[in-house]
C-alpha cells in the first residue's frame, strides 16, 4: 500500500487509524518499518501526537529471558488498564530478510489481547540491537495511543546500545550463567542500565552475581571507597540476610548511603526476578515507574527526549544523502573509474571522498 500525500489512500488510512481500528495501526506500521512510498508522509502526519507514551528498553544477552519478562511486563501494565505495544527485534531471516518471529511466538499470553500490539522487527545488519526503524515504528504506537512501549532486543551482547538513545528508561537482564566478574565489567551494555535484574534468579549464582553487580556499580561511581573493607567482619553477629549482603559487599552499602543521604538522585536498582514465574515483576514494574518519575521531576525526561529528536534529524540526513549518492547511476560509474588508481596507489581514498562531494554537491543538495 503507498500513502502519497495527499492521496485517497492516505486519508482512509488516517481516518481508520484515528478511529482506533488495529488493522489501520498494523498497516502504517508496514508502511512505515519497510519505508515504502509516502512513509515519511504519514510519519509527518502522525508527528504532533508523538511524545505522549512511555518508552521502556529491555536489553541483555541471548537466552536471559527478555521475552519471558517482555511478555509479564505487559500483563502487569494491562492489570491496571493501560495499552501497551510491543516492539521485539527478532534475528533476521538469512532467506527473506524478515524476523523470525520467534520473540511473538513467546508471547502468546498477550498476543490476543485488543489492549497489546506486538511487532516483531528484523535487525536486517543492525548491529545496535534494533532494528532501523524501530524508533519510527515507536512513534506510530506513540501516535495511536499505547501508553507503554517495551522494545526488546534482539540480545546480541555488548553492541545493543541504541536502545539507551530509543528509550526513556533501560532495564538490563542478566542471568546467573552470565555472571562471571569479567561480565559485570563490560563497559557497554552494564553503564546504560537504569534498573538491573538478574532472571533466573532461583539458579545457583544469582545473589553472586547481584553482589558484583552492585559492586561494579559501586567501584564505577566512586561510593565503594568511602566505606571500609569488609575483610574481618564477624558473620555471627549479622542475622539480616540484606544486613549480611552489605557488609560483605561495601559497595552495595555505600550506594544506599549514598541513596538515603540523597533520594533525589538515581541510582539503578539491581533486581531479581524469576520471569517463568512472575516472580519480582512487580518489583521491576515499581522500578520502573520511580525511575519515570525521577526523570519528570530532575528534567532529565525532556532532555532525553529532545536528544532523540535530535538524534532523528540526523539519521535522516545521513540515510537521504546515502541513498541520493548511492543510488545514482552516474556517481557510481564515476567512483568505479577511480579503483584502477586507488588500487595502483596514484590516489587515496580520502583524496576520491573529495572529489566526489565536490562534484556531487547538486545531487546532494537536491538543487
């Protein structure tokens, strides 16, 4: 279906996706996620009633169970009547390029309920954990009145960290099989965390993992050197089980310290849960919810915000001067004449870069 401006399609598809019909929601997501004729269009159209939902990232490595919780999460909000969509980045298809599926195939406890949209999205070669559009495809569920959006990733590891720019709040999942310390010192993935939880919590290694967690966090905020060593400390007089974590952990302690001595300030919760189950959903939904409220009150929500409009205006320069220079018959016979000097070492490459902005400025510009 194309939707050029202006074009009876266009209105009808609006009309019905006004109206609340899920179908209308389904097509101009298609329109929109496969980037067909007049998606940017609609996504002109459907822009000033963007900026209304909850945007919540689920990330983690394969096999920690996002879908599982993806899936309890949005029991959860539903329970308290709000509408929820679901956008899950699937592998992609090495035969049609599409998603496998498999995250909707999971989620078949709310695949039915009116009050869920799932779409599963192919990472067709993205390599930030989502898929291209996944951002637009957010906005068109913003604009049709979702009230919580969970992206899942894809899980491939270290590299998922577009959904730290996609989302308002990022909930990272962890496993007790990932929880070696060399895990909890990744960089990536560890530092765009709000809210930690480590799933699977009843296999051996969860509260080991909680601790180093904690204790990464600690050593990565400094807080874990106000308080002394706990080499030492008498085990026979420390009943509390939490009571015992912090004094083996000075880390853990300091953080809560510091927490107490100013609530305003977020530090990321680490959780434990067990999705299969339910258990701690309701824990990870508070979590959530204090952390939208923190960055309402502290302004950091508008400024995340701002910085994904941002962000937007610049992937859409980016991907209209790659397609307008790439796709061009000349240009390319052009640079294919330059590869027998290149590969001679007569040119380098930075010199053919600029000859081809200067000679392409026209076809760049649009002028």
């Amino acid at each position: 279906m194309t939707v050029k401006s202006g074009s009876p399609a266009l209105a009808r598809l609006l009309t019905d996706f006004r109206t609340g019909k899920p179908a209308a929601l389904a097509r101009a997501v298609s329109i929109v996620e496969n980037h067909r004729v007049g998606f940017d269009t609609l996504l002109a159209t459907l822009h000033p009633l963007v900026g209304r939902a909850r945007r919540v990232g689920i990330t983690g490595p394969p096999g920690a169970g996002k879908s599982t919780l993806t899936t309890r999460l949005a029991l959860a909000y539903r329970a308290t009547g709000l509408r929820v969509g679901i956008v899950a980045v699937d592998p992609t298809s090495p035969f049609t390029g599409g998603a496998l599926l498999g995250d909707r195939i999971r989620m078949e406890e709310v695949a039915l309920d009116p009050g869920v949209f799932i779409r599963s999205m192919a990472t067709r070669g993205s390599l930030g954990g989502l898929a291209m559009a996944t951002r637009e495809v957010c906005d068109v569920l913003d604009a049709f009145g979702m009230d919580v959006i969970l992206l899942e990733t894809v899980g491939v590891g270290q590299s998922e960290l577009d959904i730290a720019r996609a989302a308002d709040t990022t909930l990272v999942v962890l496993v007790p099989e990932s929880g070696d310390a060399i895990q909890t010192l990744k960089a990536g993935v560890m530092e765009i965390a709000d809210v930690f939880t480590v799933n699977k919590a009843d296999r051996p290694g969860a509260d080991r993992l909680r601790n180093d967690i904690e204790l990464m966090l600690g050593l990565r905020t400094g807080l874990s050197t106000h308080l002394p060593a706990h080499h030492g400390v008498d085990r026979r007089n420390i009943s509390d089980k939490d009571a015992m974590r912090d004094a083996m952990n000075p880390a853990r302690a300091a953080r809560a310290a510091a927490l107490e001595a100013d609530p305003e300030h977020w530090t990321p919760p680490v959780l434990r849960s067990v999705a299969a189950n339910g258990e701690g959903t309701a824990d990870i939904i508070d979590a959530l919810d204090r952390h939208i409220r923190y960055l309402e009150r502290s302004g950091e929500l508008v400024q995340r915000r701002r910085q994904r409009l941002r962000e937007r205006v610049m992937e859409v320069v980016e991907q209209q001067l790659r397609e307008r220079l790439w796709q061009d018959a000349e240009t390319r016979t052009w640079l294919e004449a330059q590869i027998s000097a290149l590969a001679a070492g007569d040119i380098t490459p930075f010199a053919v870069a600029d000859s081809l902005r200067a000679r392409s400025g026209a076809l760049l510009t649009g002028v």
